[in-house]
C-alpha cells in the first residue's frame, strides 16, 4: 500500500509540474517571445534565476547589466550556458513582446511553484530509493531499471498479487 500511495503522489507531482511548466511558457511566449531561441533548456538554474527576478523582456531591457550578469554565476557542477548577459539584454531591448504586469506577477509566482514541486518530488524521490534499497529486489540489478522504474514494477505486481488474493 506504501508503495502505491507514494509512486501516485509522485505521478501526481510530475503531472502538476508539467501544467506549472506549460503555463509559464505561455506567459513567456507574450511576454518576451525571444527567449525560447535564446536558452536550449528551460528548467536550468540560470533560467529561472532571470525569470524569477526579471520577468519579461521591459524588465531585462531596463536592469543594470552587473545587475543581470548575477543570474549567470553558477557554482557547482552542470552544464554552463553559451549565452551571455548582453546578449540577454540586446535581445530583450527590440523583444516584440507586450509589457505587462499581471502577466510578470504570474511568472514570478508560476517559478515557485515549479521550485517547490520540484522540490517535493525530489524528496518523493529520496523516499523512493529508501524503500529500494531496503526492498532489495533483483530487479535493480538489471541494466537500465532505476529506483523509481523498480519500484514502480514492484507496485504493479504487488496489485497484481493482491488483486488475485482478492478473488481467490
């Protein structure tokens, strides 16, 4: 039952972070248009760091670039973006995009809730492992079957199991 109930709850957190993604990119898409062309992934740090403090291309466009340029230092691992500062702020200056308040004040909220989902199924994910791990089953030795795909099997066999009990 544990495991059902947390690989639902899991399931559940991915399908909301998935309308919390598309509604951002629809409030992107009015207000700074340019962007999808300018960043080859939209859930990196830097990403979402401009767009939580510069939710549109009037915001970027009117930002000291110094000011601009703190959203692209990383620290840590991962892949480091070709895209520059200025390049941000150049593009954003001739953005057809429409300036709009509510929509930069839907941005801003839509990025937090996608760090918070992303957040819990993180969390959701370490639970996952644990159980795993404390499963031991064979079937995580197999090549190509992770964690969550494991247990997810486990889950469906359990059901299976417990539904021809059921019957029995």
């Amino acid at each position: 039952m544990k495991i059902r109930l947390i690989t639902h709850h899991h399931h559940n957190l991915k399908e909301e972070l998935n309308v919390h993604t598309n509604r951002l990119q629809k409030r992107i898409d009015l207000v700074f248009p340019e962007d999808n062309r300018l960043f080859k992934s939209k859930h990196g740090f830097v990403y979402m760091a401009i767009l939580k403090s510069f939710p549109s291309a009037d915001k970027i466009a009117s930002t000291d670039i110094r000011t601009l340029r703190k959203c692209f230092e990383v620290s840590g691992r991962g892949k480091r973006i070709s895209l520059t500062a200025e390049e941000l702020k150049r593009t954003a200056k001739h953005s057809i995009g429409i300036a709009s308040v509510s929509e930069e004040i839907q941005i801003k909220h839509l990025v937090r809730q996608i760090e918070l989902l992303k957040e819990q199924i993180a969390e959701i994910d370490e639970k996952i492992e644990k159980f795993s791990v404390q499963t031991n089953s064979p079937i995580l030795s197999m090549p190509g079957i992770s964690h969550f795909s494991g247990t997810s099997i486990l889950k469906v066999q359990i059901t299976s199991i417990d539904k021809l009990q059921f019957f029995t």
